[in-house]
C-alpha cells in the first residue's frame, strides 16, 4: 500500500505541475498513468469516474480523488488530492507577485499569447482520451458525436447534453 500511495503523490505531484491551461489539459497523461502504465484500471472505468466528477458540482478535477479513491481509499483521496493541488496553487502563488510585476511588458503579453494553442491542443487531447475511453460502438458514437455538435454550435448548457446523454445511455442504445 505503501508503494501504491507514494505512485499517486509522484504521479500528482508530477501532474500538477504540468497543468498549462486548466486541470483538463492533464487528463490524457493522468489516464495514460493509471490505465497503461499502473493498470490499476480500465479505460472505461477511468471515462466513468470523468464523467461522475463532470456531473458533480465543484472543481473540474474532482477526478483526482475520485482516482485516489479507486486505487487506495480514504488514504489515496488524502494523497491525490493533496499532490494534485498542493504544489500548483503553491508555484501559483509565488508565480503571481512576479507575472503581476511585469504585466507591463512586451514578453508577457507573447508568453500569454503563446499558451493558448498550446492549451487548446492539450484540451483537445484530453476530449480525445476521453472520447476514446467512451466510445464503445456505433451507438456510442453516434451519441459522443451528437454531443459534441450540440455543445460547440449550439447555446445549450454542456449540463443538459450530459443529463441528455446519459437517458439515452440508460435506456439501453447501444448495448449489446
């Protein structure tokens, strides 16, 4: 147990601090640690506890305990949480002082600018793991595909395109 949890502080604590762009962007790499790397589950089962901290309310990354909870407990909860979130809001809060004290500056506004395609394509990876991960036939592309389109050209809440998606999950479309 002992060497499980100190994976999970290393793996977190690594992938806190690659977080560019918002905790999504970590998604693709946190799935490729637990599923292939670790084993400690299955793709399916990671898209599962993605879309269970989606719908829950609070921070986009209530996957991470929800992870440590998988793998090790209440003491995996303790860990993921505290190595996911730990080290980023302590480099943030250093960071702000000095990126508030240049904001004047000509290499801020093209460091800044820079980030953005590379959020956008991590973002984009991560939408791909998890579509990936979801996608277990026709049916469940045809509603992955559904979504998608809904969320991006239409104003409708992301929320209601879950909830819509998981009726039809429910129902049964697409099994079996």
């Amino acid at each position: 147990m002992t060497s499980t949890l100190l994976a999970l502080a290393l793996i977190f604590t690594e992938l806190s601090l690659l977080a560019f762009g918002g905790g999504n962007s970590i998604l693709p790499e946190m799935q490729r640690q637990v599923v292939d790397v670790h084993h400690w589950m299955s793709a399916g089962e990671f898209g599962a506890l993605f879309a269970l901290a989606q719908a829950a309310p609070g921070p986009n990354l209530m996957v991470v305990p929800l992870v440590g909870w998988h793998v090790a407990g209440w003491p995996g909860v303790l860990v993921t949480s505290l190595a996911k979130f730990g080290p980023s809001s302590l480099l943030t809060g250093l960071m702000l002082r000095a990126w508030d004290r240049f904001r004047d500056r000509p290499w801020r506004r093209t460091v800044q600018a820079s980030l953005v395609p590379m959020t956008a394509g991590l973002v984009t990876a991560s939408a791909a793991v998890i579509t990936q991960a979801s996608v277990t036939g026709w049916a469940t592309a045809a509603i992955a595909a559904a979504s998608a389109l809904a969320v991006t050209a239409t104003r409708v809440h992301p929320l209601l395109v879950l909830g819509a998606g998981a009726l039809i999950g429910l129902s049964g479309v697409g099994q079996g």
